[in-house]
C-alpha cells in the first residue's frame, strides 16, 4: 500500500446529478494500471479487485501485493469478501486512509466464494449485512468514507428490496445492483429490477451488467432512472468506453503500453489486456500471431509494424526491454 491521501467525498459526485460511470471490480484486471488507463477516458470511480478481508488482515504481503494505489488513483473504491462484521471493519479502517469507500461484495455467484460464506450467498442475510455496513460506518473515522454494497437480485425481488432497505437503515451511502440471480450468468438483465430497488431506496443506486457502450450507459439510465453505470468486461475489450468510443482507440491501446510498462505489469496481465482491446479490431489471423507472442518487446515490435510508430512510447522505456 501507498500514498496516503485526503479522501474524496464520493457522495459530492452522485449529488451532482451526472450518471456516474465506473470501473467494476475485476479479478486480476482492475489494477492500479488499468484504472489509471480507464481514468484518461472519462471513468468517473473506480474499484480495486476484489480482495478476502481474513487474507488481508492476516499477511501482509497479501496486503501489499492485493492493494496498490497513487496519487492520482482516486476516487477510489477498495471491494472486500467478507463473512464476519469485525474483520470487515478491521480491514476497512487499515485501507481508509488510502482510499476513498469500502465495498462489500454480496454478489460473487463463484462456488469457491460462496463456499466460504462470501459474496452472493451474503444476499440471504440480510441481518448480516446490516451489522456488516454498520460496524463499518461505525468504526472508520472519517464521514466522508463510503460504505456500499454489490449485490445479485432474488427471484423474490421483495427479498432484494428488503435486504437493501436494512442495508441503508445501517447507513450505507450507495448500492450496486447486477441485474441477475446468483444462478444466471448469460441471461438478459432484469432491468425491471434495477427500476424497482432504485425507487424503494432513499441512497444512490448503481446498474451493473451488460454495460458495453455508451448507449448502454445512456439506455440504462432510462430504463431504471439508476444515478450511476458500472461495467466490466465492456470496458476490458474497450477502455475507451465511456468516452464514447466505439471501439478500443489506436490511442487507447499505446496508452496502456506506456502505463503498463511505467507500473512495470507482469507480461501476461500486459499481453492479456490488449488481447481483450484488440479483438474487435483485428483479423483472426491478427489475433492467432498476436495472441501467441511471449515477450513485451515482441509486442511492441508487433505494435509498431501493425500501426506505426506511436510518440507516447519513450525511447528510454524501450532501450530498457
């Protein structure tokens, strides 16, 4: 962990009135260098990958390897897994000084997780939850600290309604909502119960799912009146999304050479990404070459012979591959 910062009082951003546009917690992707990427392209928030809070407390080099930030990496949501009110709390208030809100993720359908009392299973205790936010909210000594919750839906949405209301009775500041069951993966996103959970609700709300354009950002917002849009695989295949790009930018795709290689990103999370930015652009021949490249140099060599030359690479950072 670093930089040690002011916190940014997230809940200014909503009371403007604009839809927020975020950056979804991804495992793996949604590192200190990809949010500085999406950052450049009007991502108004953005959240860390999600991290086990009983790791995070126990070690800390899981501290230090799951939780990187900087200066510029704001505002900034931290998400945690978590079964037990204090260990929750006890994380929230190591990461408050570097961060901006703590999210707690109730929405996660994995087996692993839910096996282990985290994520979507947090969906069916609610009283859980309740004294979850609120030791939370009573513990970090900061007002502007955020507290919210990312949930799945129930097939009894009376259930999902009734879950976020003790929620907000607890005092969180905001609610993420992924317009699906816990047992849904690919089926289309219930936006009728996005709709219904933001109008029994007093504090912002947040539509998750199936978010791939800019249009899905302006046509959600419609369907449900939500205050804000959070995307994830949308913006891995194209981080310039929500700047309005149809398609990832050849400019977009230098930019994350040069972030990634100033954050000196592993090769594979570095070669992953532009593989999920440059499927849609490229040939499948394209993609069998590029897909099949084993070092940053070669890369960049590819890079360069595709698309030219581009001047946000510095000499000095390719003398050094």
């Amino acid at each position: 962990m670093n930089s040690n910062r002011d916190t940014t009082n997230i809940m200014d951003a909503f009371e403007k009135g604009k839809v927020l546009k975020i950056c979804a917690p991804m495992v793996r992707y949604s590192k200190l260098a990809f949010r500085s990427l999406v950052r450049k392209y009007d991502c108004d928030i953005c959240f860390t990958p999600m991290v086990v809070a009983d790791d995070f407390m126990r070690s800390v080099k899981a501290r230090d390897s799951e939780f990187t930030t900087s200066h510029g990496d704001r505002p900034l949501i931290i998400q945690f897994a978590a079964s037990n009110a204090q260990t929750l709390a006890d994380a929230a208030c190591v990461v408050a000084p570097f961060t901006d809100g703590v999210d707690l993720n109730c929405g996660c359908p994995q087996r692993w997780a839910m096996a282990e009392g985290y994520g979507a299973c947090l969906i069916n205790k609610p009283e859980l939850v309740k004294d979850m936010v609120r030791l939370v909210r009573n513990q970090v000594d900061n007002p502007n600290y955020s507290v919210s919750i990312k949930i799945r839906i129930h097939k009894d949405l009376r259930r999902t309604v009734d879950l976020c209301q003790k929620a907000e009775a607890a005092g969180v500041s905001w609610v993420t909502v992924h317009g699906r069951t816990a047992d849904e993966r690919h089926q289309p996103v219930h936006y009728d119960a996005i709709k219904t959970i933001k109008d029994s609700l007093s504090v912002p709300v947040i539509a998750n799912g199936d978010i791939k354009n800019l249009r899905d950002v302006e046509s959600t917002h419609q369907l449900t009146g939500v205050d804000g849009v959070m995307a994830a695989r949308g913006l891995l295949a194209n981080p310039a999304m929500f700047a309005g790009y149809e398609d990832t930018p050849l400019e977009c795709i230098w930019d994350w050479v040069d972030i990634a290689l100033a954050h000196g990103t592993p090769f594979t999370c570095f070669h992953h990404h532009l593989m999920y930015m440059m499927e849609r652009i490229s040939s499948q021949q394209e993609k069998k070459v590029f897909n099949a490249l084993s070092s940053i140099s070669a890369v960049i060599d590819y890079l360069h012979n595709t698309y030219g030359t581009p001047s946000l690479i510095m000499d000095s950072q390719l003398d050094g591959l």
